[in-house]
C-alpha cells in the first residue's frame, strides 16, 4: 500500500490529517495500548493519513536522550497498516507524513529512518532555524527534499515558528520535491503571503493545507484571488495537517465532505458552515488556551482524548506542560456548547475494540 500510493495526487485531492498525539502513562514513558487506539481511531473515522513526530506528538520525542523517535513512528505505520488490513481496506490511500526537525544533519537521519518505515513525505520543522538567514534555511529544505518529498511548514511564532515572507515561500515553491505545504501562522497577512507565493510559482501541483487551527473553516471555503501568468484566478486550501483535528476526527472528515460538496456545488458557502467554523474556533481556544499563550495546548488536546477514554492523562515528555488554571472549565463549556463538532458517542461504541492488543 505505502508503495503504491500516489502522494502527491492523494493530497491534492484534499485530506483530514490529524497531528498524532503522544499518549503516556503516569511515569512519562508510552502508553503503547493507548498509542495504537489513537491511530487505529484515525483510521476508522476516515482521516486520509497523518502526521506523527510533529508539534502535537511533542518534540522531545527527536532527543535522543528520550529516544521515542523510531519506536513512535514505526508503531503508528505498523498500526494504521494493520487496521486497514483488518477492515479490508489495503487499497485505501492513507498518507504517513514524518515529523523532521533539527539541522540538516539530523533532518536528513529522520528522514531515512520515516522512509524505511514507509512514510510519503515529511512535515519539515523549522523550529532549529530561527535565526539564520533565509538563503540558508532554503538550502536546508533543498538537501532535506533529496531525501525525502516535502509537505513545508509555516509554524507560528508563539509555538517555535518565525516569521518567513513571500519571497522565501516563492523560493521554496521552486524546489521539485515540495508536494504540500501546511500553512499555521495564526495569521491572515502571512497566510495569503503563502498562497500568492504558490500561485506566482506557476505551480498547482503543491497542496496547500491548513494548519491554521483557529480559521479552519474560513480557510477551506474560501477561493483565494491570485493573478498567474497576467489572468485573475484562484487558489484554495484543499484540507487540514491539524492539532485540532487530532480530537472529535470522525466529525472532521465530515466536515470536510460538506466543504468539498459546497466547492462542487459552486453555489456559495451557507451561513451555517460558516457558523460552523466560528463554533469550531470557539472551540479551539480553549482546547489549545489561546487565553495563556497556547501553553496547556498539548495537554488540551490530550484532555479531550482523556475524556473520551482514548488515552489515559494529559501527561507530555514536558513535565511543565500541563492545563492552565481555568482551561478544564473553558473546555467543558465548549463540549456543552457546541455538541455538533465532538464524535464522543460514536467514539463510545469502538473504543473497546481500539484498545484490544
């Protein structure tokens, strides 16, 4: 299956890709059952793939002090492999994308360990690269690219990222094995920077992907204005490499469904996929605590899970990681709130089987 799948193809044709979370035991140390029910639930509710190694699986995972970084990816592959092997669905495309951080020297390592473990592509963190010129860090992306195709990232600052303008994502564009990039500056400017920069490239066979968790909605629905080649035309994101997507999944996809039905449709997007997107924004806040700076995301992410019994606390690799003061009440409220965008009671009747060895 990992051998046949066309990457580029499947991610243009627009996916739900939940960031994979790290479920750990009380003593810090993976929680294997728990980890295999997380994957095989993104299976089931019908994301086409994910991304394991990245920002919601927690970084300290590459040190190689905690040396998760082979045994988490090659249990979430070996996982998601099995379980479509189990539901008869071999043939179905599934995208593994790989977490690469670090130098080049390192990024270069991970990639050949997410290859031999059949990953497609990798999610290229820049975290390691916040204060080098960007000449420098697109080299970087040129030698990583050699290795292994691309899907780029644009991290927000507040979480590791930095700010990179058009001229560096025009550039990138031009690297041959770039297919998708995730775009997650938190911020409208440079997000349509992005977007312009593919659309100046000339190339529409990169898929841009949301990672903007806090304008989900407004991201998928909207058909960007760009000018290519002198003529007015447009460019959209097709789908999401999401942390927020990493809960309530089942929902996601059929959210996504509904987006891809309006774009068929082309009968403009009604006011209440919009206020959809605003309940889901709502939502966001208080899972990843935007109210704190986004320090109790990790363990938000991990409390929704918790409470659904798919992992069994809100421990990171971070001992300091952990919900801020009020974040269980604003995450309560928007569960009460807005009960359209959680998947708990189909949850409630497979997560026994996830949890089976």
């Amino acid at each position: 299956m990992s051998a046949s799948l066309n990457t580029r193809a499947h991610l243009r044709a627009g996916q739900v890709i939940p960031a994979h979370p790290l479920a750990l035991t009380p003593h810090r140390t993976l929680d294997e059952p728990h980890q295999r029910a997380l994957t095989r639930y993104y299976v089931e509710s019908g994301a086409g793939g994910m991304a394991v190694g990245v920002h919601t699986t927690g970084f300290r995972i590459h040190d190689a002090d905690v040396g998760l970084y082979r045994p988490v990816l090659e249990l979430a592959a070996t996982t998601a492999d099995a379980w479509l092997a189990r539901s008869g669905a071999t043939s179905r495309p599934f995208v593994k994308v790989a977490g690469l951080v670090g130098r080049t020297d390192q990024a270069l390592r991970e990639a050949a360990i997410a290859r031999e473990l059949g990953y497609h592509c990798g999610l290229l963190s820049l975290g390691a690269w916040r204060d080098a010129s960007d000449a420098d860090i697109l080299a970087h992306c040129r030698r990583v690219a050699e290795a292994m195709p691309l899907f780029g990232f644009y991290l927000q600052p507040a979480v590791g990222g930095r700010v990179l303008p058009h001229r560096f994502w025009r550039e990138f564009a031009e690297i041959p094995g770039v297919v998708a990039i995730k775009v997650a500056p938190f911020d409208r400017y440079a997000t349509l920077d992005v977007v312009r920069a593919i659309a100046d490239s000339g190339r529409d066979d990169i898929a841009l992907y949301t990672g903007n968790d806090d304008a989900i909605v407004a991201d998928l629905v909207t058909e960007v204005p760009v000018v290519v080649g002198g003529a007015h035309t447009t460019r959209r994101f097709v789908g999401g490499l999401l942390g927020q997507w990493a809960v309530w999944t089942h929902a996601a996809v059929a959210l996504l469904d509904e987006v891809k039905a309006v774009h068929a449709a082309g009968q403009g997007v009604p006011s209440s996929l919009l206020s959809a997107g605003a309940a889901l924004t709502q939502a966001n806040a208080a899972i990843f605590d935007a109210a704190h700076g986004f320090a109790g995301c990790l363990p938000g992410i991990l409390e929704v899970l918790r409470r659904q019994g798919l992992v069994r606390g809100t421990w990171t690799l971070e001992p300091h990681e952990r919900l801020s003061p009020g974040q269980a009440d604003a995450i309560t409220r928007v569960m009460a709130a807005f009960p359209a965008l959680a998947d708990d009671a189909w949850v409630a009747l497979k997560r026994e089987t996830w949890l089976q060895p």
